[in-house]
C-alpha cells in the first residue's frame, strides 16, 4: 500500500516463501515475479533477481529464510540502478544481522512476523520497520484505518477525518503485552535458541558423509536460530525419515511449497523460471523441532532419531565408523 502498487506493476520475489509474502502484493493488483534461491541460504538468488528486472518492476521484496540475511550488498546495488524499492521480509529474522547491521532496517522497509511459530510471538501479528522517514506519516494515516487520528493527536490538526486507503492494523493491548515481555526477555531467549542449534549442528555432522545438507550460514551473517532444518537426498527419504521419527515420538515437517507452481502463483504471478533449486529443496527439507523451552533431554531425542534412521539406511558401516 505504501509503494501505490497497481496492475500492471511487478515484484520481484522468491518461489520459496510462504503466500503471504505474495499474497501483499497480489492484493494491491500487482504481479509477483517469482525467482530461484541460492542452494546456501536458501535464499533469493540475487543474479536472477535481476535478471528478472522489466520496465514494469516497481521493487524487490528479499525474505531472510531463517533469519539468514539475504546478500543484501549486491541487491541493495541492483535495487538502487535501477530505482526500485527494497522491501525486506524479514518475517524470522528479527535480531538478525548483515554485516553488523540489523534485518530490516536496510531497505526502504522491514516486514516482521509475531506469529506463534516465531521466536518472539503474540499468536498472530507483526510489525512494519521504517527506514525513509517520508514513509513515515502515510503509514500512521493507513495503519488508523485510513485517518488522520495520528497528527490530530500529536496537535498537527484540530480534528481528524478520512484521508487515505486503510485499515486497522494495531495488536491489541494484551498481544502487545504478551510480545512486550517476550522482547524484554530476548538476550536469553536468543541465547536458549542458540544453544540449541549449535547442538543440533555439532551433533548432526556426521549425516554430511552421507550427502545429507545442514543449514549454510555466511561469515557476514548472524542468524536468529530460528529453526533447524536437513536437506535430505530425495523426497522419498524424507518420507521415510519423518515417519521414523514419528515412531518415536519427534514431529518433523516440510516447509514451503514452491509459489512459482502454486495454482494461485499461476493465476496471479510468472516465474523467471521454472525454479529448479526451489523444487528440489521443496521436496527434500525437513524441519527438526527447535522451539523456546525445548529441553536438552528433547533435543536428544531428536538427534538420536535422525542418526539411528541414518545408521540403519546409509548403507554403508564405514560412512558410520566411530559414530555411537
């Protein structure tokens, strides 16, 4: 809403993110231009993305999967020669840095998320960061469903009225409460999250040998240890692994879906390409439990399920030599 999109306006986006990241874009009649990820992060690939650059491209919308950042330098470049917004989604990466500096305060603006599945969360909710101050009264007026309300109760105007598009953005107070303590609490809260990922990453190594992919974190990035994830070797050994692991009680799960090849990404979208990395990670990722208060007895639950899976299936001794 702040960028004015309109039909015939494009954005360009991954294919793996969740629909809302499209969804936003939809709404204001614009396309989203779906493009690949790079096979590290996961994340969008910056040469392609501009590659996909038209007259019609009005902004690039990068999403920081798993609070990695995205490569923020060359697309802030590419963004800037061609006169397009950056519109970080930056859904699990509050905290998050690139380079020192924190997810979402790079671009023209940051989209987080308070959803119950992320680290800091009051059930449903998120909030948008700001970085151009000429954003700044718009949104106020868009987020007041369209009003003034926010200069009439700084004293800017006697009375407040119908201005602008809108709608009614606010939390409630006792979401808003909820996050607040959340947030207060975040250097333990993040520590707790760390300790856990690194014992998952420290732990699983030995599933590499095999082919098995663990979570790719760049030196100029620091994560929010938002979740864990394996990039198995084909679909029907995610299948097989996640079953096992539900056998012994540990709930693993995909994540996105391809957008590029979603009935409503065809109907409302294009892809650059047929997005072969998206696809083949689509099918292959398996999320590992990782949650606030999840305790060690728990991770070691996890752990030993996904390496006696392995020990049973790797088909060979030697890949296993010395593993307990």
């Amino acid at each position: 809403m702040l960028l004015d999109l309109a039909p015939g306006d494009e954005v360009i986006m991954p294919s793996f993110t969740f629909p809302s990241t499209a969804t936003a874009v939809v709404r204001a009649g614009a396309r989203p231009i779906f493009v690949d990820i790079r096979p590290d992060t996961l994340n969008i690939d910056e040469l392609q993305a501009e590659a996909a650059i038209t007259a019609r491209t009005r902004s690039i919308l990068p999403v920081h999967y798993n609070g990695v950042g995205c490569a923020m330098e060359p697309l802030l470049e590419i963004a800037s020669r061609h006169k397009l917004a950056v519109v970080e989604d930056n859904a699990q990466g509050l905290f998050g840095t690139y380079d020192g500096k924190y997810l979402g305060t790079l671009g023209s603006m940051g989209c987080l998320s308070f959803h119950g599945t992320k680290n800091f969360t009051c059930g449903e909710g998120g909030a948008l960061l700001l970085n151009e101050p000429a954003l700044i009264d718009r949104a106020e007026t868009i987020r007041e469903k369209g009003t003034n309300r926010q200069a009439f109760l700084q004293g800017r105007v006697d009375k407040y009225t119908w201005v602008d598009i809108g709608s009614s953005f606010l939390p409630s107070d006792v979401s808003a409460a909820i996050l607040l303590g959340q947030l207060e609490d975040r250097t333990n809260i993040q520590y707790a999250r760390r300790q856990l990922w690194d014992a998952y990453f420290e732990t699983l190594q030995p599933v590499q040998a095999l082919g098995v992919k663990l979570p790719s974190v760049p030196p100029r990035c620091q994560q929010t240890w938002h979740l864990f994830a394996l990039i198995v070797r084909s679909p029907e050994e995610r299948t097989a692994l996640a079953q096992y692991a539900r056998q012994r009680g540990v709930e693993c799960s995909f994540h996105y879906q391809p957008l590029h090849a979603s009935a409503a990404g065809r109907r409302f979208g294009s892809s650059l390409n047929d997005c072969p990395e998206t696809t083949f990670v689509s099918e292959r990722l398996l999320r590992l439990p990782l949650y606030n208060g999840m305790t060690e007895e728990e991770l070691h639950r996890v752990t030993e399920a996904v390496l006696s899976f392995y020990r049973i299936n790797s088909g060979s001794q030697r890949a296993w030599q010395g593993i307990q």
